[in-house]
C-alpha cells in the first residue's frame, strides 16, 4: 500500500462543469503516467462536502483525448479548397500581432472584438478584459454570460445592487420554502439539487417548481404547474399583488429597506390572479394556493435559470422576481433570498472579472470617472469611455462592415450562439479571427488561426461559484503537447501589441485585480490555500460575505429598489405554419456543446443519441412512436431528429438537449433577444414538425 501511495499524486481542483463549484483531489499516476486519472475525491469541499455527480466523478478523460489541439494552426488559402497546417507559436503570434496592428491602424481599435471564456480562471477574464482596453484600446469585450445570465444580474442590478446570489447555498437548504422557475435543477446543477431534496424530503421544506416540462424536481414538488412560455412576469407579479391586498406585504421591511412602492404597486394594477390564470394559463386555484404557500413561510429563496433568461423578457421576469421576495421580506435573513443558477463553472467570475462591455472588475462602470481613473492610473493608459460592443452586437457589427477582427477564446460560439446560420455568415465575412481552445470546435472552421489551449486540470488560478465562492485550483498533470495556458497566451499576445506585461503566476493576477477592484480587496492566494474559500465582496481584512445584504443594499442610498413592472408578449409565439413550441435545454450526462462530454467514452456510451422530447398526446395525434424520425424546421433553419415520446412534455410543447454537436439546437433558435440585455430568446422557438416514414 505504501509503494501504491508513493506511485499517487493527490492534487485539489474545482469541478469544470457547472456553476455549483464543487471541488475534489484527483488522484493521477500509477503505472499509467502523470497523466493517468486514477479516482477523484470529494472531500473537503465547501459546496459539496463529500458528493459529486456523474460529470464532476466520471468527466475528465477528454484531457487525454486524441482530438486535444496540441500546437497552432494557420489557415492556408488555396483555390482548391483552404486546409489548415501546424505551426510554431512564435509564427502564430507574430502573424496575429501583425494583423491585428493593421486593422486596428486601418479601421481603429473598435475595429476589434475579444470575447473571453466562462471555463477559464478569474485571472484569465481579467487579463482578457485588460488585453482589449489597455492594448487594444477598445471595450468590445464580452463573455458567455451574454447567452445566459445576463438577465438575472440585470434584475438584480435594478432591485438590490449585486448581480450575484444574494446568500449561500446553506441558505437555500435551511429555508422554509424554494420556489423552483425554469430550471431543471437535477441535471444541470446536480449536487445543489440534492441539498433540496434532502431538505424537502427530510425536514419539511415546501417546494414550489414552476416550468414546462415535469422534470425531476417538478415530480418532487408540493405544487408543480406549468405557465404558458413567456408568462412568467404575470404570475410573479400577481402574486405580488395578492400580497399587497390580502395584508400579506411586510410593510415594515419595506419602510425601513425599500424606495419605489407606490410606484411599484401602481403597476400591478392588470395583474390581478384572474388575469394570471387566464394569460399564463393555469388553474386559478393553484396560484391561489401558492399565494397561501408564500404568505405563510416563514422563509424562502427564489432559484431561476434559463428557463427565465433566456426570452425577450428574461431581465423583466428575472426582476419581477427579485420584486416577490422584496415585497414577501425575504433578504437581509438566513434562508431567504435570489439565486439565479450559474451555469459554467466560471461565469460567474467571468462578469466578476470585468469581460463585459460595459463593466471594469467588480462591476465598476466604465462610465464612471473615477473607476476609470484608477484604472487608468494603475494600468499607465487612456481607457475609451464609451460602451463596448457585446457578443450579440459584435455579430451584427461584423455584418454591417464595422468590426472587422475577433480574438476568441474557449467558446464554441457557433454553436453557442443563436440562429447558428447568421452567427456563421458573419464569421466568414470577419478579415482576421483567431480562436483559442481546447479543441477544434465547429467556430475552429472559421478562424485563420487556432492557438491551443490548456484545460482547468492544467493550470492554476481561481473559479468563483454561483455564490460567490473564490475556490484555487492547483496544476494537476502539465499542459499538453505545446497547448499553454489561456494567461500565459493572453499575456504574449499584450506583449506583442505592444504591452510590457510580467505576470509569473495567476496570484500576480489576482494580486493586481484585488488592489484595483474594491469588491475583491481582501483575496489573496493564502486565503484560498488548499480548501478554503472566501465569498465576494472580500474586505481588505479578509472578511467574506456568505450573506450578500446584511447591512444595506448596494444601492446609492443602501435601500432596494421596488421595479414597476409591465408584461410583453413574447417576440415570437406559434403560429399556423410554426404551431409547436421548441423548449431546449441540458441533460445530465453532458455539457452545453458537448465539446468535453462527447470526448469522454465512458459518459458518451450512456446517451450517444439526440432526441426530440414529444408529449405523448402530440405522439398519438401525429401517429409517431419513439425512434420514429421526423424534421423540425424553423424560420431559421432545420433539423432532423429521432423522437422519444415522454409524458415529460406536455400538448404541443417540444424539448430538445441543448448537447449534441451533430444535432445543434441553435440551427433552428432565431436572432430575437432579451430587450435589455440582448440575450437570446432561445425559448422562444416556434417550429414545425414533419413525420417520416417509418422504415
Ligand atoms: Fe461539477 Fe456541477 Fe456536478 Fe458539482 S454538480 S460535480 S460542479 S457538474
């Protein structure tokens, strides 16, 4: 046993799967090499003690995957057809570095835009961000948070100041009450999902699930209902107004904490419980009985994922939210408070750490001159004023002639984004584009280079979860062939536009980010050695916050802020040709592309097919049975599909996992977005479906 310990290397890192942010050693060696994952072990972990689920457990082969980029690649243009051929990094760079200084001396810096990696560290984000404003000299900087969360920190940025989870996820396992909308919890963020369960089934914990499809937590729930796609804001808010009317609002928490609300309750005028039940289409008594539900717990916390944000109204609904528990008094108490679900293990960091065109790290605005200043003292340049373009407009911005160059790192942006046709047009009118990954995703196709990256388990730095939670992860096997790390890349990429950067480590990052960002003060890497962890904002002592509002809201005045509130009809809705509703989202086995997932044997064998969820009431009128082939079309593009019939989807409603790469969803997603944010409204697909014959 002694020889077999001595054989073994122990190293503790985060998971790179969702936003949960377990952690766990991985134990490499033996006879198979440094590179041999032998176990992992939960442990320790602030967010998961001693559980894992499958991804985080079985996840990690694709590391060694044979498709692993493992040196540059340049495109090579011929009339016979371009191919791409291995290159050195000196090569690579001094190509990207010459043609990044003609476009931008050509067209000017806004000519360019960088979109940075919710899969990579917080120092990663942060170099991103500094790389377009300090040496490119523009802020079109963005991340993937741009395709999911943006609304939630929306909401939350217009009613009590941070766009983070206002506690802990110990908060949500004590609370009275979780209310559950659009997220399918179980699979895409499985180990926080099980702290519900427990609570719910051991210690009396109501839960209230409210989303299209009956998934697992849905069967688990005292009240599971399912409002019309779109509607969410006009339940919301009727209950609201119920609480308001029935003596139920806690007019004392609302004096002492909160601006706006005679406004507020003006605006809730229409948004009776009669109306509620009538747009959302579901049963009065059952609103009613919620409203009872929240009128008499004591606490509770509001979860939410894309089920919300991602629709045209995802920052209305997100803040209508936000609203319920204001008005019902619940923050500023253990237990209580708003938690949109991160998904990436990093996205949330990647906003924390500026990659967003509007915000410095922190959520400094860049429009506000003394954040600029101080950034523009510590870093010895001018930094533009004005906003930056985000992902989405960056694509229309390529198609109107305006931006002509991207830097690209760890997304898989074709197949990301919505209406993927669009996305792909646009990239093939680009002048310049280089990705940075892991592997040759379907966006690779497009670029003139690939620089090749390493992945988590090959480099250091930090993750934050989706609450709030700094964790390190340590290097546990040497990058791969001649990938690097995304920072070191970043940072000879400065230097060849022209940068004097000397970054040793990641913690010379993180150094630097908490001198400059008063919400990361006090991080250092001693306080996040091994296991321990600290939670933004970090006072320069050291002090984190578990509890995000205990004092005030981060508002001007400390006070929150009651949003009036009005509900838009969805941009587009089913109509005679396109009469099916098309849900999307994840399964539990895989990962948004399926570019890691896919790559692991072991995780693909279990669900090697994609498949099209059809209610069983659709099945019969269409005469379809599962197996059976069919084409979904869109006005966006098509598909075709095999068909699994399952009571999970109801009426005319469709689902499909978001995971296969030879299935894309967003082939038939289209380019509407939420009005504030510009995320798309990937839930808001209406299609038509075409049975083919059986063979
Ligand atoms: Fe990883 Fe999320 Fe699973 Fe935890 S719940 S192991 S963070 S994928």
């Amino acid at each position: 046993a002694a020889m077999r310990e001595e054989r073994v290397k122990r190293t503790k890192t985060v998971c790179t799967y969702c936003g949960v942010g377990c952690s766990f050693d991985v134990w490499t060696g033996g006879k198979g090499g440094d590179r041999h994952i032998l176990k992992v072990e939960p442990g320790e972990g602030a967010a998961n003690n001693i559980s894992t689920c499958v991804k985080g457990k079985f996840g990690w082969d694709y590391v060694n995957s044979e498709d692993r980029l493992r040196k540059p690649l340049i495109r090579e243009r011929s009339a016979e057809g371009d191919r791409f051929r291995e290159a050195s990094w000196d090569e690579a760079l001094t190509l990207m570095a010459q043609r990044l200084t003609q476009i931008k001396a050509e067209h000017g810096p806004d000519a360019i835009g960088l979109i940075s990696s919710s899969k990579c560290t917080n120092e990663e984000s942060y170099l991103m961000q500094k790389l377009a404003r300090a040496v490119v000299g523009t802020n079109n900087i963005d991340n993937c948070s741009r395709y999911c969360q943006s609304p939630a920190t929306q909401g939350l940025f217009r009613t009590v100041g941070y766009g983070g989870d206002s506690g802990s996820i110990s908060d949500i396992a004590q609370s009275g009450l979780v209310m559950i909308v659009g997220s399918n919890t179980a699979e895409a963020h499985p180990v926080l999902a099980t702290r519900v369960k427990r609570a719910h089934k051991l210690h009396g914990q109501k839960l209230i699930v409210a989303d299209l499809r009956e998934h697992e937590m849905a069967r688990r729930a005292d009240i599971f209902f399912r409002p019309s796609p779109g509607t969410d804001i006009v339940w919301l808010s009727a209950l609201s107004r119920w609480m308001f009317d029935n003596g139920h609002a806690k007019t004392e928490f609302l004096s002492q904490w909160v601006n706006g609300v005679e406004e507020y309750r003006k605006s809730l005028e229409p948004f009776t419980m009669e109306y509620a039940a009538k747009i959302c289409k579901v049963p009065l008594e059952t609103l009613e009985k919620i409203a009872h539900e929240v009128a008499a717990t004591e606490s509770m916390c509001i979860l939410w994922a894309m089920g919300v944000t991602q629709h045209c109204g995802g920052s209305d609904t997100s803040t209508a939210i936000s609203n319920l528990l204001l008005v019902t008094g619940n923050y500023m108490r253990p237990g209580t408070g708003a938690y949109p679900l991160r998904g990436h293990n990093n996205v949330q960091g990647a906003s924390d750490f500026g990659s967003m065109p509007a915000y410095f790290p922190g959520y400094d605005k860049i429009a506000d001159d003394e954040a600029r200043e101080r950034y523009e003292q510590g870093w010895g340049v001018k930094i533009p004023t004005a906003k930056g373009l985000d992902n989405h407009e960056m694509v229309d911005a390529i198609y109107e002639g305006r931006l002509k160059a991207m830097y690209l790192i760890g997304e898989d942006m074709l197949n990301a984004d919505a209406n993927a046709n669009y996305v792909g047009g646009g990239f093939e009118r680009l002048e310049f584009f280089v990705v940075q990954d892991i592997f040759f995703s379907e966006t690779c196709r497009y670029a003139d280079i690939v620089l090749p990256a390493s992945p988590s388990l090959e480099k250091e730095g930090t993750f934050t979860s989706t609450e709030r939670r700094f964790q390190r992860l340590y290097e546990v096997m040497e990058p791969l062939g001649e990938s690097r790390p995304d920072w070191r890349i970043i940072q000879e990429v400065a230097n060849r536009l022209g940068a004097k950067w000397n970054y040793s480590h990641p913690a010379d990052v993180m150094h630097e980010s908490a001198g400059l960002a008063p919400m990361f003060a006090g991080v250092t890497y001693d306080r996040l050695a091994g296991y321990k962890t600290l939670q933004w904002p970090v006072a320069v002592d050291g002090t984190d916050s578990p509890l995000l509002y205990t004092k005030e809201f981060h508002m001007q005045d400390g006070r929150a802020k009651l949003y009036p509130m009005e509900w838009i009809a969805p941009c587009e809705t089913e109509g005679d040709e396109y009469d099916l509703h098309l849900n999307n989202g994840r399964l539990l086995e895989h990962f948004h592309e399926g570019n890691m997932t896919y790559r692991v044997p072991g995780i693909h064998a279990e669900t090697p097919e994609c498949f099209v969820e059809v209610s069983p009431e659709l099945a019969k009128e269409q005469s379809l049975v599962t197996g059976q082939w069919v084409d979904l079309g869109s006005r966006y593009g098509q598909l075709r599909m095999q068909v699994l019939v399952t009571d999970r989807v109801s009426g005319k409603q469709l689902y499909l996992p978001l995971n296969s790469k030879e299935h894309p969803v967003n082939l038939l997603t289209g380019s509407y977005t939420d009005r504030a944010t510009h995320t798309p409204a990937y839930k808001e697909t209406p299609v038509k479906m075409t049975v083919l014959p059986l063979k």
